[in-house]
C-alpha cells in the first residue's frame, strides 16, 4: 500500500486531516509526533501546529530533506516556503477561524484560515526567484497555496480539514495527486492500473505477480488488481479452478483511490499511430454463423447465444519498443472519444489492457454483492429527435427485453451459489441507459453474501451476458463457432481488498500484445435476431476501435 506519513505538530486538527487525507485518496496516514524518528514513506505530510517554520521541528525538516514528496499544510506550507528562503513573519492579514475566497485550479472555493504568520517575497527577491510557484491567493493578497518549482514540495496556508471549507478534499487530493505523481509508476513498476469505475479512480501499481485469492476476506489483506481472461476456468460454469496461464493479477505496493476521474490537466498525450483496423468475419460470414446459432437455438440447445468476433490493428513503432508511455496514451486517446462508466487500463510485463466498457461485472461491498448486466444496445441519434426515437425503440423492443430479462435470470442463479437464501433482489431491470456514443439496457441484481467476495466473483464466472443461456450449453456451442478463445475480451478487469471488490466487464476493449491490438465485439442472438441486425449492431460495438484506430474497419463487405 502507499505509505503517506503525517507528522503531527501539536496541531489540535491533526486526525481530521488524516481522516481527510483518507478521502481525497484513499489512504490513511500513519501518524508520528513531530519529535519522532521520521520513517520511510512514499509522501510526508507536515500538519499545522504553533510556532514558527524556524523552530526545532526534527520529523518535518527530516522530511523537507528526504528527497521524497511533500505536501505542507499552515505551518508546514510556511516552512516549505522558509526552507527556499521566503520570509514567514507576523501577518499582514493574521484570521483565525475566518474565511476566505481563493482560485484554486480554476475553480472558486471558500477556505477557513487559522494563521497569525504568512509567507512573503524576501526584499530585493521574488517568489519566482526562490523557486516558488504561488498556485492561489486569498483577497487579501496572502499566499494561500504553493509549489517548489524543482521539488515534489506542495503547501497550503489555509485548513483543508476544517468544517468551513468547501472543497477540501479536492484540493488536498490535487496536491497528494501532484506530490505523488502517480503515473510515474508505470515506469517504475512492471505492473501499472488505472481503473476509473463510476466516477471513482484508482490508480495501483507493484513488482509481484499472483493469482486470484480464493477463500480470504481478511479485511487487512493488501490490495490484488488484475484481470481473468474468458478462459480463464475452463468455460466450466461457475468453476473456482483456474488457470494461472489466463489471468494477470499483482499485489498492489501503490494504492490510491480518487472519489473522482481526472481532468485532462493530470493525463499524458501523444497517442502513437495505428493501422487501419480488419475485422474477422465479414457481413456474410456473421450472419452465417447467426443463422447456426439460431439453429441451436430452435433444436433447443440454448435460448441465447452471444456470439462474437473480433478485429485486429497494428501500432506503427518505427522499430522503437511499445512500453507504459504508450499504453498510457493510448488509453487517453480512447477515454477522450469514448465515455465510460468502467473504464480502465492494465500494464503487465505480458499483456496490456485498454478499455472502455460500460458494463460491471459484479462487485462487493459490506456483504453485499452487485451484479449490473447490459443486454440491448442502439447506437446514438445525429439529431435530438433521431436520438430519441433510438432510445425509445430499444426501451420498447420486446427481443431485447427478453435478452436482457434471460441475462437476468442467469446472474440471479449465479449469485445465489454465494449469497443467503431469499436476499437476491433485482432492483432494476432492462433500465434504459444513455451514454456519450450508445443507448443501452443494464438491469441490476444484488445480494448478501455469505461466502468471501474472490469466490463468489468465480461462482460467477464467465459473465453471462458474454455467454448466453444456459451457460455451460452455450459455452460450447459459442467455443465451435467463434473456433478461436477470446482471450480477455469477455473476461473481467478489478480490485479486491478485503471484503471489497470491483470488477468490470472487458467488452469495448482493445487488448495490446506487442504492437498487436485485438478488439472483440458481439451480441445476444435469440430466435426473434435478425442475422443483418445482428451484423449491425457488431458495428456500433466497433465505434470505439475504429475512434482508437483513427480509421473505419476493413473487411465487413
């Protein structure tokens, strides 16, 4: 886990900053007395306590001096200021427990300030001269938040933690963020995540590979991020044997979550070039395979196949290695065309994941088990009337309804292979959702467990609505005709840590071997499919490879 350290000053607000600490980025900080031995850490931060940036403060300045990350808040902002020979002196506008307006980022925010000291520009020097950045002033004119130019050195005059100020945890995360530099660990660590799952981010990074823990909820376990390919059991319905070949999974060393994504400001750019896109079956050759499945279906093998295929690109290197830097933006490139809900990348040694799927798989919280399956999709409207005449025919349409409702029916068995009789419950099925580029119907089930979140995730598992029902029959009959594995396009991509655990669909998502990218796409074939409809919506499912790829897909005539 991240290890953030915060030295307490004497300071009578010193928990509530850690509590704050822990809402801005999901860690809570050891605490130390600012006359203890300062240990190792990946970020200190110097709380605000009495006296002057001068005084004998060993902890602080042991940390001022370390090399790592800091990010000061009143009197450690004043004494990150000192240490780069700004004068800190009686203020000209001293308040305490008053507030201020400041611009932080853009963005207005009323903070509460408790100082009788400020920071100043020596005579004859200015801040800029010193290697100050100043980032926000009150309007008074008092330095209210700044940088050192050359230092991972961040402070705030203000109170973060107090109960009048607004924002507080935003700003102290966009500090840690900046102080910490999370993306920097994807050239550190052989594995890198970033997962950004309704609204949340989290970022995770670590040295050692393993697999997925069955049977331990242990509350204090550290973190396992990763991913499972549609392979991964087998395609034995509900198997907790799996094959350490078909997933990806590392302990998290780094940990951080984010109650909110990241704006463009914090993000790498500069997505590498890459070939037109071929798809794998072409229009006839689909809806050939569509009329087999339906085949199946009225021989009563299945109610509903979801058959898939795939289309493969290239990344141009120039012979120069792909590695983090252009994974990182590659999946930039994609969040910025294609808005997700469960979006997310992955970095290992072997494989990279980059995805935009708008589908959880399930997740726990508490006891508590969710699973939220998408079943019937239509594209976007060009005009606000094409759009909702798209949107009100999916939510009427009797076939996707029925795919949805038999997804449904898959995911309340699934779950109660792990949850306490009578507790599953369908909150809300076939709701009509509307995102950035597609219209879609997500149904949600939940449940109370009573088993540990890793095996009711595998009881589970593979999704149903990337199988079909039943499951184990459809498995089979989708394995002769797709005749190829799916790898991780249909798998599941998350975190589990302790008790909790959050996993999402791998649909949308492009998969980087080398300069290999392969993107899978499908849908629900029932009796009532129509085998070019079909085709049809493979295509829309295609959009965002072919936004990725920067080219239209080949190979569909």
């Amino acid at each position: 886990m991240t290890r953030i350290v915060l030295i307490d000053n004497h300071d009578s607000f010193t928990h509530l900053l850690a509590d704050l600490v822990d809402t801005a980025i999901g860690v809570y900080p050891t605490i130390i007395d600012r006359d203890a031995e300062l240990p190792d850490a990946d970020c200190y931060i110097i709380s605000p306590g009495p006296g002057h940036p001068a005084d004998d403060l060993p902890a602080a300045r042991a940390a001022l001096h370390s090399g790592r990350p800091v990010v000061g808040v009143c009197l450690g902002h004043q004494m990150i200021a000192h240490e780069a020979g700004a004068v800190v002196d009686v203020a000209a506008n001293p308040m305490h427990g008053l507030t201020s307006t400041i611009t932080y980022q853009g963005q207005h925010y009323e903070v509460t300030r408790y100082h009788s000291l400020d920071v100043t520009e020596p005579a004859g020097s200015t801040f800029e001269q010193l290697g100050l950045n100043i980032l926000a002033r009150a309007e008074d004119s008092t330095v209210m938040a700044l940088a050192h130019a050359t230092k991972p050195h961040y402070g705030v005059q203000f109170h973060p933690e107090s109960h009048g100020t607004q924002g507080g945890a935003t700003i102290l995360g966009d500090m840690l963020w900046k102080a910490l530099n999370p993306f920097q660990w994807a050239q550190h660590y052989p594995y890198f995540a970033w997962l950004e799952f309704e609204g949340r981010t989290t970022i995770a990074a670590g040295r050692t590979p393993t697999t997925l823990p069955l049977g331990d909820a242990s509350p204090t376990a550290a973190p396992i991020v990763g991913a499972l390919t549609y392979e991964a059991n087998g395609l034995r319905d509900g198997s907790t044997d799996l094959d350490a070949d078909q997933q990806v999974f590392f302990h998290a060393e780094q940990f951080i979550v984010l109650p909110n994504l990241l704006d463009d400001s914090h993000l790498p750019t500069a997505c590498p070039k890459i070939s037109a896109p071929q798809i794998a079956h072409s229009r006839e050759q689909y809806t050939q395979l569509v009329a087999r499945a339906q085949e199946a279906i009225t021989h009563g093998q299945s109610y509903e196949l979801c058959l898939t295929t795939k289309a493969t690109a290239t990344i141009d290197t120039d012979g120069t290695p792909i590695g983090p830097a252009e994974d990182l933006a590659l999946y930039q490139a994609l969040r910025s065309r294609v808005a997700a809900p469960m979006a997310g990348l992955l970095i290992s040694p072997t494989v990279s994941i980059i995805s935009a799927s708008p589908e959880r798989f399930i997740d726990a919280h508490d006891g508590t088990i969710r699973a939220q399956p998408i079943k019937g999709t239509r594209p976007r409207g060009a005009t606000e009337e094409e759009d909702a005449a798209l949107a009100a025919e999916l939510a009427n349409s009797a076939k996707d309804h029925a795919e949805n409702l038999m997804i449904v029916d898959v995911l309340r068995n699934d779950l109660h292979r792990s949850c306490q009789r009578h507790s599953i419950v369908v909150e809300h099925c076939a709701a009509l959702h509307s995102y950035p580029r597609v219209h879609q119907l997500v149904s949600t089930i939940t449940g109370q467990l009573h088993t540990d979140p890793a095996t009711a995730l595998m009881r589970a598992f593979p999704g149903g609505s990337m199988t079909g029902a039943p499951k184990q029959r459809s498995m089979e009959i989708l394995a002769e005709l797709e005749g190829a594995p799916r790898g991780f396009y249909s798998g599941i991509m998350g975190y589990l840590h302790g008790e909790h655990m959050d996993f999402s669909m791998l649909i949308r998502t492009a998969v980087r071997t080398g300069n290999l990218l392969e993107y899978g796409a499908g849908g629900a074939i029932t009796r009532l499919s129509k085998p070019d409809e079909e085709y049809d919506e493979v295509r829309v499912k295609l959009l965002p490879f072919e936004l990725l790829c920067g080219h239209p897909i080949r190979g569909t005539s």
